[in-house]
C-alpha cells in the first residue's frame, strides 16, 4: 500500500492519505525522502520510505488528467 502526502500540520504532523483514502497523521520525523506535498511512501514498520518512482508516476499521471479536463473545459466555450 501507498501512502500520500496530503499535508503538514504544526510543523511536524504529516497527513498521509493511503490509497484506500484513510487518513493517517504520523510524527514527521518518521519519513524518510522527500517531503513534499504529493510525495508517496510505503510502510515498512517503523518508517514511511520515499518512493520516487510512484511519486513521479502519480504526478505524471495526475497531470495528463488535468491536461485533459482543461482542454474539454477550452473546448466548452
């Protein structure tokens, strides 16, 4: 299972999402990578491990669809 970035509050909670849309909040020092907004990890126990290539694949992703809603939104008009 994956977890996603969805936020950091009081500087040190992150809010992850996992793929089946739970919301997890977790000491922020227990990432390990990358901590940007959007960024996924796995689980190994005791961390939550960056995972550079789901996070490239997902924002690759997520922009192609938003590439495409906003050309059938220019189109509309």
């Amino acid at each position: 299972m994956f977890y996603t970035l969805d936020r950091i509050e009081n500087e040190n909670v992150a809010v992850l999402i996992d793929d089946e849309g739970n919301k997890h909040d977790v000491d922020i020092s227990i990432l390990e990578g990358n901590t940007e907004i959007g960024s996924v990890y796995s689980f190994d126990g005791n961390h939550y491990i960056y995972n550079e290539k789901e996070t490239a694949s997902r924002r690759s992703s997520n922009s192609e669809k938003l590439r495409k809603l906003m050309s059938k939104a220019k189109n509309r008009k």
